[in-house]
C-alpha cells in the first residue's frame, strides 16, 4: 500500500505518485487515469471503461460487415 499526499497545485489539489507506483501502473507524464467509484471507495485506473464500449461496437460491426471490409482492403 503506498500513502498519497495532497499537493497544492495553483488554485486546486493534486496528488504526487512515488516512481515506483508509477512503474506498477505503467502510465507516465501526460496518460490519463480513470477514477470509478466502487462500494469500498474510488479505483483509480488506466481502463477506459468508454472506450471498451466502443470497441465492443466496433467488433460487432467488423464481424456482421466482413465481406465489406474484405473488399476495401484490397
């Protein structure tokens, strides 16, 4: 478990990950973290849970328009 501090970053807060979490969660300088609230509090994540969804979608398509798509990559 790592302790996180509130920061003050200009008019609002902020919290300073040590490098080690952030070697842990892959993400550096610029990526974005998702917050969910779950029943035990808030999991902060690198899963998109919007994106999933348009993926999702995206396969569905793919897979019913095969044959288009077949045709438009030759």
């Amino acid at each position: 478990m790592s302790v996180l501090k509130m920061s003050q970053v200009g008019n609002s807060l902020g919290v300073i990950f040590p490098k080690d979490l952030l070697a842990k969660m892959k993400v550096g300088k610029g990526d974005s973290l998702y917050a969910t609230e779950t029943a035990t509090g808030i999991h902060l994540s690198t899963y998109d849970p919007e994106f999933e969804l348009k993926m999702t979608e995206a396969r569905r398509i793919m897979k019913k328009r095969r044959e288009v798509l077949r045709e438009l990559a030759k």
